[in-house]
C-alpha cells in the first residue's frame, strides 16, 4: 500500500466527521504556495510568470501555519516556485509536522540532495518530487538539460536518509505510454513510495500552448497506461481518481476540496485558475461562484481539465460518501491490474515522442535572492 495506514485512517475519519456534520464543501488538502519563484522555467508552467518583485516575496511561517489551521486540512501539500529556494522553508515544514499534518513538499529535487540536513524523517512529511517522464522526456519537459538525473539523485539521497519519498507527473501531449510504463518501474526500483500522475493544465501563460491534452486524447493515453498494470507500481492518488483518468468514471469538479493560498491570499476559485483572492477561507466558500467552474459549467477554462486539485478529493469524497462508493474502492484496491485487450493494443501504435523532433530549449531563470522577507 503506497499510502501509510496512519495517515489514510486519518483523513478517512475526517472526510467522515465532516460529512456527519452536514458540512457540503470542505477541503481535503490545503496548496500552501509559500513563494512563486523557481529554478527552473518549464515551458508548460505557469505559475512562475510574475514580475521580480513578486517573485522575491514569501510567505512567513507564521502565515502559513494560521492558513492551515484555517483550513483545518489533515494534509498539506507545498508547492511553488521551488519551496527549497524558501528561506524558511525548514521551520515551515518543522512546525506543519509539529502539527501533525501529514506534509507533502513538492520539488523539483535540484536543490534535495544539498539540504536534506535541513529536515527530519518522519511519517508526516513526504518529498513529492517532479518527474515528467524518463530521462530525455523530463529534461525536454523542465528545459534544463541533467533535471532527471539531478532528480534521481536527489531521490536515492533522502530514501537512504530514511524519507518518504514520492512522485508527481505531468503528461502532456504526444507522450509514450510504454516509455512512461518504463518510467514507473525506474521509480520503484529507486525505492519511491507511490507515484501521482495527471494531464497538464493549459496554463494560459504557459509558453508552450501546443501540446495540452483534450479530455477524449487524456483518457486514451491513461487507459494505455494504466490497464494491465505491474502489481509492483504503487500510486499515491485515489483509486476512483486513477479510474476517472482512464475513462471508467465521471465526477464534477470539487475546486475547494484542495484550496490554495499564497502571497495574495485564498486564490478563487482552485491552484489553477486566478479569478481572485479572498481573505480567508471561509470567504472563499461564501463568496467564489463555484457553478461558473468544472466541466459541466461550460467554462472554457475547464473544458479539459482532469488535474488532481479539481478531481483527487471527488473522487476521495466519492469512496467515503456512500456504501457503494466503499464497495467500489475496496474493488479499485484488491482487483487492480485492469486488464484490457483494447488498452495492450494502444500500446502497439506508432508514437513520435515531442522531444525527438523539437531541440531541448533551456529558458534561464533568474538567480535566487537568498535573503528574503514577505
């Protein structure tokens, strides 16, 4: 089981207590942004295209610990900008352990191995290390030539410090199933713990905007990747989540089961779209329209997208919101191989993989302020 039973027994209880109490939306995990800046500038990104004066800014320790507390979230995920390039990026994460909430970092792993003496093993705190693929696919995706090495490194460093380690990928258009099938078993013989994987978002400040993924080529290339799977691949996402990327299930939209906050507050209406800010947490839920937003509002901006912050916590909410959505996850669980005819014959079709036909382009990124304050 890729997920410690301490911590799925937690949220399960908490999902629980929230629904006893009537609560009808309510957040799962909380997307702690504590900066925007990064070390690198993927050309399918869009979070790092702010001006310097935002990109030197951060939050505190103390802002974030209130936010969590807001929040009430037994998990916490850390994403960016690069969380490593934080100044205080050690108390942050020393203090949301404190709180025993279960702490997932996410990195590009450039930095891991080189501060690892910053932090303590622990049951609440995972690294979720960016992969998009093996190696000349990751490069070509972070456009930095040596990502995927620097990564693994990073990887096999905190595994034998006694980590938690996990990974997220981002597929985009024209990726190889089987190569990213090859993928997955480079990460378990690596010793990671479980595996995320979604489709990009079309970030619209994103500089490459050709290669996002529709929903129809999503769930083809999830159903190739996904059915006839290795009984030793260990995910770390919903099983009713992993079942809607490949095309056997249909949930709405829960923006506010991963809400985000950062510099500017508490972004509406999700971590991908900026429609504003509010203050706290529960002007978020009172004041964001959230019948303007999921695939099913007609909003363009939704149209294709199956990223976890939208769809994870529908599908968590799903397994523990009724008797069948028990009976159906337990089923996800213990008959989890998919075998598909059809899907073993997707594999078998031609694929021209984007970084053989498009140079590597490395995009420079500015060079970090180390002493920053919000």
């Amino acid at each position: 089981m890729a997920v410690p039973v301490s911590q799925s027994w937690t949220v399960a209880t908490y999902v629980i207590k929230q629904k006893l109490k009537g609560r009808k939306r309510f957040p799962l995990v909380i997307m702690l942004e504590p900066l925007f800046r990064c070390n690198l500038a993927c050309a399918g990104c869009g979070k790092i295209q702010y001006p310097a004066h935002i990109l030197k800014q951060e939050l505190t320790p103390d802002e974030c610990f209130r936010a969590v507390e807001e929040a009430g979230t037994p998990m916490v995920s850390i994403p960016g900008g690069e969380p490593l390039l934080h100044s205080q990026i050690d108390k942050i994460v020393e203090g949301l352990v404190a709180r025993k909430k279960y702490v997932y970092m996410c990195t590009n792993a450039l930095l891991l191995k080189e501060k690892l003496h910053l932090f303590k093993p622990s049951k609440y705190l995972s690294f979720s290390v960016h992969l998009d693929g093996q190696r000349d696919h990751h490069d070509f995706s972070v456009c930095r030539e040596g990502g995927y090495d620097a990564a693994i490194e990073g990887i096999k460093a905190a595994v034998a410090a006694g980590f938690r380690v996990t990974t997220n990928t981002t597929l985009f258009d024209g990726a190889d199933p089987n190569s990213v099938r090859a993928f997955f078993d480079e990460l378990m013989e690596v010793g990671v713990e479980g595996m995320m994987v979604a489709p990009g978002y079309t970030y619209e400040k994103a500089p490459d905007q050709k290669h996002f993924l529709g929903r129809a080529r999503s769930r083809r290339l999830f159903r190739a990747i996904l059915s006839n799977r290795r009984k030793t691949w260990k995910f770390n996402a919903s099983p009713m989540y992993m079942e809607f990327l490949m095309g056997k299930r249909e949930f709405s939209c829960t923006p506010w089961g991963m809400p985000a906050f950062s510099i500017f507050g508490w972004q509406k209406p999700c971590y991908l779209l900026q429609d504003g800010y509010a203050d706290t947490f529960q002007e978020l839920i009172d004041t964001t329209d959230w019948s303007s937003y999921g695939t099913e509002s007609g909003n363009p901006k939704c149209a294709n997208c199956m990223v976890h912050s939208g769809y994870e916590a529908s599908g968590v909410y799903y397994s523990l919101g009724s008797i069948r959505g028990l009976l159906d996850t337990a089923m996800a669980m213990f008959f989890n191989t998919y075998e598909d005819k059809g899907a073993l014959d997707l594999l078998n079709e031609p694929v021209t993989p984007i970084h053989s036909h498009n140079p590597l382009v490395q995009i420079q990124t500015a060079e970090p302020q180390p002493e920053v304050t919000a």
